[in-house]
C-alpha cells in the first residue's frame, strides 16, 4: 500500500474523530427538559351578592371559580363543590359577597329548619281551608300577597261549602285580613311547602299563609263558622264590605211585630 492511501485513510480516521468530539460538546447527549405537572384545578362557588339567611337563592347570586388543588385544601376543599340550586333552595347561613358558598351554607325543603327559614321573624305559618269555588288554577303563587273575604250568618254555619242559606239576616261579607302572604297551595306541586290537610274533594283547598299569632284565634273561628275566598292583594283599591241589602233589591230584613207573631221580610228567590 503506497504512503498516499495510508495518509488518506488516517487523515479521514482523524476527520471523523474530530466530528465525533465536537458531536459530543456540541451538547446532543444532553438531558431533555422534563415535562411541566399537570395541575388539577378544583370548583368552587362564590356569593356575587351579600346573602341573608331566608332569602331565595337564584343563580345571578352565584358565581362558579376553580382554584389549584393547594389551595382549595387549604379551605378544606378536596374535590369539587357541587351545589343543588332549585327554585325551593334557600340560604340558610348569611354570606358576604365574595365568600365561598358550600351546601352546608343552602337549605331544602327536606332539611331540618326550612320552615323555620321560610317564615317572618314574628310571624307563624297556618293552613287555612278555603272554597275552591273561586279559586282559579294557578293565579295566586307562593310568595303572593292575598285579602282573605269571609261570609258569615248569626244564624247559619257556612264553613260547610254545600250549605244553602234559609235565613238571609244579618248575613254580611266582609275582610278578615289584609295583605297575608302566600307560601303554598295544596293544588300546586312544586311549592315548598306540602300542606298535608285533608279538604273536602274539590269544593275546598288548603292555602298556608304567614300571619301573625294574634290572628290565629280569629282565622281559627273564621274558618269553622264562615264561607272564606282568597283574592289577590288590592291596596289601591280594597274591597269593601257587603250586606245582603246591597245585592238583593227591597231587602230589608226588618222583623215586624203583628200580636204575638214575628215576620221576617225576605225575598222570594235569592
């Protein structure tokens, strides 16, 4: 093998080695850059309003977050804050705007001390029996205000809805409470209250209203001695009291004396 070969193949041995060396602090053995962690993020929900204790819970009061993992433990949070928001749903712990909301801050109907919730400071719940005669489907909902109108006879018991009047004197319609709130109707399924009463088929219905305790005698004997509706609140114009005079023409209901008989003037056809 002649000198020029052998220097061609060192020289080119030499080249590649070179390459290799310069591959090597070239930094292509270098380790790769490990992967960033994957963060799990955790939901939670926070009041947008301040919230009182009572009030009804809609979903412009609520506003969803998520936090990193680390911090949601650091509220005691693990895992995500699933809220049951519905119509019924009431706060049951007040809550300033920006604090975190958790279920145990929210009540149902099905919780212990909803009613309590529901009802005014001062004020007691009571299911009263009304005529559905009336009454129309859908008209008056949990939360309205109502007049409530009872008809009543010194000498005939109306609480009885089929009863017929034989004697008409000293009947007289008039209010017995002004501005009562609504919070059920026994004909109304998704109110969150179930007045579980019984009322006599169809000619009755159990209304629960929110009175004071003073009124509790009253609506108590009302209801066992007179005819009562419910009508929507009219404050402008409130509706008056009626005799039988008022709609019968020519009825007075004056009792004359004739010896020793006594006559009462009554209409012919009521």
């Amino acid at each position: 093998m002649s000198s020029k070969v052998t220097f061609a193949i060192a020289f080119l041995a030499v080249v590649f080695g070179l390459y290799g060396i310069l591959d090597r602090i070239g930094g292509n053995d270098a380790p790769a850059t490990p992967p960033e962690p994957v963060i799990k993020m955790i939901t939670l929900w926070q009041a947008t309003v301040p919230l009182v204790a009572g009030q009804h819970l809609n979903q412009g009061d609520l506003k969803r977050l998520s936090l990193p993992e680390a911090d949601a433990r650091q509220l005691g949070v693990d895992g995500d804050v699933t809220l049951t928001l519905t119509p019924s749903t009431l706060v049951s712990t007040a809550r300033h705007a920006n604090d975190w909301v958790f279920p145990e801050h929210l009540s149902q109907p099905d919780n212990p001390g909803y009613l309590d919730l529901l009802t005014s400071d001062g004020m007691t719940l009571y299911p009263l029996s009304i005529s559905a005669k009336n009454l129309i489907d859908n008209y008056i909902r949990p939360g309205d205000y109502i007049d409530i109108l009872a008809v009543g006879s010194p000498h005939t018991n109306l609480s009885n809805a089929t009863v017929e009047l034989t004697n008409f004197n000293g009947v007289h319609a008039g209010l017995l409470l002004q501005r009562v709130k609504v919070l059920a109707l026994d004909n109304q399924s998704d109110a969150p209250i179930n007045p579980r009463v019984d009322s006599a088929g169809a000619l009755e219905a159990i209304v629960v209203i929110e009175v004071a305790p003073e009124s509790l005698a009253k609506l108590s004997l009302a209801q066992r001695t007179m005819f009562i509706e419910i009508y929507r609140s009219q404050q402008q114009h409130p509706i008056p009291d009626a005799d039988v005079s008022d709609v019968i023409v020519n009825y007075t209901g004056v009792k004359e004396l004739r010896g020793s008989q006594s006559q009462t003037s009554l209409p012919e056809i009521f």
